[in-house]
C-alpha cells in the first residue's frame, strides 16, 4: 500500500537548518571599528 505524503513548502523553506553556537561564533566583530577603514 503507497501512501502520499504532502508537504507544505512554507513550512519545508522556513525550518532553521543553521545550528548557532553563540559559544564559539566563526565571524568575530571588532570591538572598535575604525569607520574610515576601507572594506574593498
């Protein structure tokens, strides 16, 4: 017996599939930025 599963895609494309671990973060502000400081 087959059974059709539906799936909302709403609710598929809002999941979080990040996991944050505030810990231990991989980008790290400064605590003060020089403004002038160019980013190119």
């Amino acid at each position: 017996m087959s059974q059709n599963a539906t799936v909302n895609v709403d609710i598929k494309l809002g999941v979080n599939k990040f996991h944050v671990d505030e810990g231990h973060p991989h980008i790290i502000l400064a605590a003060n930025p020089d403004i002038n400081e160019s980013v190119n």
